[in-house]
C-alpha cells in the first residue's frame, strides 16, 4: 500500500485537518516537474513554506492536546476525590466514560505523532530523489527545533492507570510506589499454575497496548529514591551481564539446559544511583517459569572488589542479625546464596559482557502476582567487554563513556545495536484449574503482538554483537530477518569487498589489488582442488571468508629457474586433478566437455581478470570459500501437521510389515522346504519391521511434544530391512537353483 492511501486510512476523523498535507506537497512535486521548464525556484518556495506551514500546525497542534489532556486528566483526579467522600454512581458512571476519552485521546495522538513524522520524512525523501534541491539537511535541522514526535506520554498513563483503578477499587493501595526491594525473594507457592509469554510489539502498537492493560492492571511507579511524582517518572532500567571469553553462560542458556545461570548487575534509572542489584537466574525444566530468581543488592563502590573475591558480604549479614526482622534461618539462606553467587563468578571467571538499557512500563496490582505484565521500549544493547584488544569497561565493572538518555547518534555506535521492537512480557500465576482473564487472552491473540517464545535481550545482544566469538545462534534472528526489520546480514557470499587487504603465499606474491574492479563478478566455486592453501579475511562486522589460492603456482618455475608468468603449460598437480573427478552423474558432464589445446586453462574465462588472455598466470588461480553458516540453537516450533506427518509414516511401515508378512506366510504354508525357509526369513522381517515402526513412531512423538530440534532421519534400521529382504530373496533363488530334480 503506498503512504498516501495508508496516510488516510489512519487519519483520526475528529482531526482531519491537522495531518501533514502528504497528498497536496506530492501533487506540487509532480506539477512542477511535468512543466517544461522543470522545477524552478519559484516551486521550491512554495513547496518549502507549504512543509513549514504543516511543520507549524502540527507542532501547535500536539502542544495544544496535549496540555488539553493533562488539564482534563488534572479535573478528573479532582472529581474522584470528591466521588470518594459522596458516593454517586451516576456521577462516577460519567467520569468513567470521561477517563475513558482521555485515554482514547491519548493513544490516538501517540499514533498521530507517529504518522505525521513518517510523513514528513517520506515527502522531503520524494523531493530529494526527484529534484535538483537538497531539503533534508535544513528540514531536519527545523523537526528538531519542533520535536511534536517526541512527546512523553508516560506521566499521562500513569495518572490515568491510578484513576482506573480508583474508581475500580481494585487496589487497596492505589498509586503506591513499588520499590525494586519490594519485588525480590519472589516466593513460589504449590497448587498453582505460572505460565509466562513474551511478545514483540511494533513501536505504532505500544501505546495502544500500554492503554489496553491500564485499563485493567494499575501502572507500577519504580522509585529507588526521592519523591514519587508522575513527572519524576524515570522508567528507564539498566543491566550488565557477565560472562567468561568462552560464553559458557551464553551457551547454557541457548541451549536451555538444566541449571543453566545468568548473572547480571541491575540498577534502576540513570548512572549515579549507587544501589545496585546482584541478580541471578537458574533455569529449571520443573519451574513453570522456567527460571529460579535470586537476587541483592550491593553499593556501587564495592562492585568491583566483589566481582574479584576481595569484598564479601558479612557486613550486611551482622546488620541483619542485629536487626531481627528475618529469622536465623533466612538469614543463613542469604548468606549461603551471596557466597554461591561470588563463588560461581571468581570460579568461572567472569567478567561484565554486555548492558541493556531500557524503559520499563510494568503492571500489576500490588501485592497481587496472579497476573503481571511489563513492557520493554527503547531497547539499546552495548559491549561491555575488552575483546578485540578494545578496552570498553577496563578494570570497572562498566564503561563510564555512556550518557543517559542514550542519544541517537553515539561516539560508541560501532559497539550498541538496537531494538526495533518493543518486548512485551506475561506473567501469570493462577490457581490451579482456572481460566486465564479473558482481556490477558484478547491481548495475547490481538494483532498488536507477535509471540517470541524464549526470547533473551542478553542472548539478542551477544548474537549480534559478538557474532564472531559465539558459534550458536538464537533461533528468533531468522524470524526478525523473514519481518524484514531488525538485522540484515551482511551479504559476503561470493564477492569481496573493495577494502580486501592483499593475499601473499610462500613460493610468491600475488597483487590483487590491481583487480579489484573485477571483483565483483565472482562466483563460488566447486570444493577445495589439490595443492590449495586457505587464508581467512574479515573487516569489521563483516562475516569471515575463505580465500583459496593455489599453493601449486609458481613451483614449477622456482624448480625449472625459467618459468614465466604467461606460460601456457599447467602444472601437473592440477591436470591430475581433473582426472580424479567423483563418480556421479555431476562427474561424467567432465567427459564430453570440449577442451582447448592448451587443457582446461586455456580459453577458459577468469572470474577474476575475464577472457583469457596473455595474462592469464598474472594471478594465482583463486576461489571464495562463503563461511559456513553458525547453527542455530532454539525451541521447534511444531505445527499439526508435524504429527499427522508421523503418523502416515507410522501407516507405510505397517502396510509394508503387513505385505511382507503375508508373503512370507504364504510360502511358508503352500511351497516346500526351500519356501519355507525363505517364509520364516521374510516373516521374521516382517515382525522387525513393526517393532521398528511402533519404536520409531513414538520416539519422534516424544521428541515432538518435548519439541526437540532433532535430528529426526533413521539411516540404520531402512536399510537393515532392505539388508534383510535381500538375504531371504537371494537364498531363496540360491537354494532353488541347486536344487538336483528328482530321476
């Protein structure tokens, strides 16, 4: 769908002439062009005052709703108070419908922001592609003197969240900061059913479904110090997470095995707060979560003599026995989890890795875990670690060149990548048997989100970053690059690029510099031939390759002393590696192939330098080797038809048994003694084949309903039936041929 049509199909009626003039500044663009003097400056004017008028009125606009929203929001917060002390259900049945406006208005203006800027950025993208002017650089220097697009409605929604649910009653305890030490120790009870989803949201959907859950869940305010007002709202959560050169915690959680750990260092709002969190995750199969939590906190400046073993605890254990309000036993509890959590870091070596810097928007009622959510936006992840010889956080337990709120140009872009979406997660502990909150289920089922089942910022974040010293994969980033919107890779298969360093060999020297320009006519080849030597190059963030030169060129010339570039003869490693083609249909295309007088080399086109020519020897004979692709570790998504699949397996091997059993039934009842005997061979075949077919169906049944990625193929048992059969039918026709006929 072009922008045009999308455009109108998102305009808010109410507010239709306050939308960028997207059509009308098209339409000036394609007036001015068809006229034969082309576009003139006159029409650059125009079109320019044109976008600063829309620039202009949108700006007023939003500033105008959205102090509108807030003096509204400010009234109804005043009638609730009256409300409380007289109760009127007429009265509050009116203010309901009022709240609720207010919060229409706001999704719909979050969405108005969003479209109008697109607009913006599509028109001056037409102008420059289609006329001689360049507008982009002094538009975007004025967008950003009138950032309407950069409207925080954060304030808005946690206002409107406590006015729900006042109204509502459905919290003792409306508005009530929740601070991070509230939420730790996460006890877990029996009898209940906890179950936990993760969600991507496209950032046009946050709003909508920041407004969606307000409406049933009130809005958490994270407060680790000073006064708790909605304007002094930081949502913004910070993590740095350890990890030893070898990624073993990057491994075990990819692979999702029993006990796997994560340790990060959490904190809450910007850098100066000097309460930090020590936390760590343990995955457990037996956990419906699929993860234990254990987690303190510690002051900044002992982080790093933590991290090294030098700094313990003790200190804060004396203080809580001093203070008596735990028991001796979780005391001890604490004290034994600490000196795990220290043990396992200084044991393991590990060091900080990566951080992830977002805002969190969570929900829940307080005091009540039956059903949580939390949204994750703006999501930046950042190397944390001192490979490739860079030094980023040094001797400290994270770098100090990072500023929030994290801008969007950095000096440090080479070494963050960003999230497009913004992850949605669902916590829900039930008691057993009952049903999942029917709006929980509309959300989850809605076109607002999409399920990333077992998705991990810290795993998204080494995957992408640290591509080149992980060798699994998480199974999502085929899912975000099949959406088209998060990574690209780098395409690298069967060219170089332009800033390739040279390739040197022992016997001689090569310039591949001076073909460059050729390059990218390249194509892979076939498998390694005789005599090459590889050589890997990598720039970069670019993927590494294999340059496979042959390590035969020259040697003839360096044994003879005369041997000239020009040459036509070939060495004899390589024509004897023509005749050592494998066997295959692939092999016999070689037989008939027309050659030249001087052998394969010949007349032969170079990838490198084109026609063959005078200069064919100039380089040594080259191929790109693409890199093997990294696997992919993850859960299997299992469609019906994966078992529907198995079973109809299941049937063939029974119907084979089945043929085979009678024939080998028959010849024992009605032939004589060699029969007989070929009738027990193929009834004992038959009997193998369907223990082997209830086996094999449910292995890879279990396999599926566990959802293991595999591998899933049988090679043995196959051929040993066909192994067999042929044994029965060959002794069969042996013991009839040598049978002597009766005189």
């Amino acid at each position: 769908m072009k922008f045009g049509d999308n455009l109108q199909d998102s305009i808010y009626p109410t507010w239709k002439d306050n939308y960028v003039q997207y059509n009308a500044l098209k339409k000036q663009l394609e007036d001015g062009l068809s006229k034969p003097a082309g576009w003139t400056e006159r029409d650059e004017g125009i079109f320019g005052q044109t976008l600063d008028s829309d620039l202009t009125k949108i700006f007023n606009f939003v500033n105008e709703m959205f102090e509108g929203l807030q003096e509204r929001t400010t009234k109804a917060e005043a009638s609730v108070g009256v409300f409380q002390q007289a109760y009127n259900q007429k009265a509050i049945e009116s203010l309901t419908t009022t709240i609720s406006d207010i919060t229409e208005e706001v999704n719909q203006l979050s969405k108005y922001c969003r479209t109008n800027y697109a607009g913006f950025l599509k028109i001056v993208k037409k102008h420059d592609k289609n006329v001689p002017y360049r507008l982009r650089p002094v538009f975007m220097v004025q967008l950003k003197s009138r950032a309407f697009y950069n409207v925080n409605f954060d304030s808005l929604v946690v206002r409107l969240s406590k006015l729900y649910h006042t109204l509502g009653g459905e919290s003792l305890h409306v508005g009530t900061p929740i601070t991070p030490s509230v939420l730790t120790g996460m006890m877990y009870k029996e009898g209940l059913d906890r179950r936990s989803f993760k969600f991507w949201v496209h950032p046009d959907n946050v709003m909508e479904v920041k407004t969606t859950v307000l409406k049933h869940l009130p809005v958490i305010v994270y407060t680790p110090r000073g006064p708790n007002t909605a304007e002094s709202l930081d949502p913004s959560l910070s993590a740095v997470y350890l990890d030893n050169t070898a990624f073993d915690l990057y491994n075990s959680k990819l692979e999702h095995k029993e006990g796997a750990q994560a340790i990060r260092l959490r904190w809450y709002g910007g850098p100066s707060n000097n309460e930090v969190f020590v936390e760590r995750k343990i995955h457990h199969e037996v956990n419906r979560f699929g993860e234990y939590h254990d987690r303190f906190s510690i002051k900044e400046k002992y982080i790093d003599a933590f991290l090294k073993g030098e700094y313990t605890m003790e200190r804060q254990v004396a203080k809580q026995r001093e203070q008596g309000v735990k028991s001796p036993a979780e005391i001890e509890q604490f004290d034994e989890m600490v000196k795990d959590v220290q043990k396992c870091i200084v044991d393991m070596k590990l060091k900080p890795v990566l951080r992830t810097v977002y805002n969190r928007t969570a929900f829940q009622i307080p005091g009540d875990k039956r059903v949580r959510l939390s949204l994750d936006t703006d999501l930046c992840m950042v190397r944390e670690d001192n490979l490739d010889n860079t030094a980023r956080s040094g001797n400290h337990w994270r770098r100090m060149d990072i500023n929030y709120p994290i801008a969007a140009k950095t000096a440090y872009e080479n070494d963050m990548t960003r999230f497009n979406y913004a992850i949605l997660e669902v916590k829900l502990e039930l008691p057993a048997g009952k049903a999942t909150p029917s709006w929980v289920e509309e959300l989850m089922n809605s076109h607002l989100v999409e399920s990333a089942e077992s998705f991990s910022k810290y795993v998204h974040g080494v995957a992408v970053l640290l591509e080149s010293h992980v060798a699994l994969l998480p199974f999502w980033l085929a899912q975000l690059e099949e959406s088209k919107n998060v990574r690209t890779p780098d395409a690298m298969r069967g060219q170089l690029t332009g800033n390739t360093p040279s390739i040197s060999r022992a016997g001689s020297t090569a310039d591949i510099h001076s073909i460059n320009s050729r390059r990218s006519s390249i194509a892979s080849r076939s498998d390694s031939e005789n005599g090459t030597s590889t050589r890997s190059l990598s720039k970069g963030k670019q993927k590494s390759m294999d340059i496979v030169v042959d390590s035969q060129y020259g040697q003839d010339g360096a044994q003879n002393g005369h041997r000239q570039y020009g040459s036509t003869s070939k060495p004899a490693s390589r024509a004897s590696s023509l005749g050592k083609k494998s066997f295959g249909f692939k092999g016999f295309g070689g037989v008939f192939k027309k050659s030249g007088k001087g052998g394969r080399g010949s007349h032969e086109s170079s990838p490198l330098l084109g026609p063959n020519n005078n200069y064919q020897d100039a380089v040594p004979q080259i191929k790109i080797i693409p890199p093997m692709p990294k696997k992919v570790a993850g859960t299997l998504k299992v469609e019906a038809k994966v078992f529907f699949a198995n079973e109809r397996t299941f049937l063939k091997w029974m119907n084979f048994a089945v043929l085979l059993g009678t024939l080998g039934i028959g010849l024992f009842n009605a032939a004589d003694n060699i029969g007989r005997f070929a009738g027990i061979l193929l009834s004992i075949t038959a009997l193998m084949t369907l223990v082997y077919a209830i086996w094999l169906y449910e292995r890879r049944l279990t396999m599926l309903r566990n959802k293991d990625p595999g591998p899933y193929d049988e090679p043995v048992m196959p051929t040993l039936m066909c192994a067999c059969m042929l044994v029965a039918i060959s002794l069969n026709f042996y013991l009839k041929a040598n049978v002597k006929p009766k005189p």
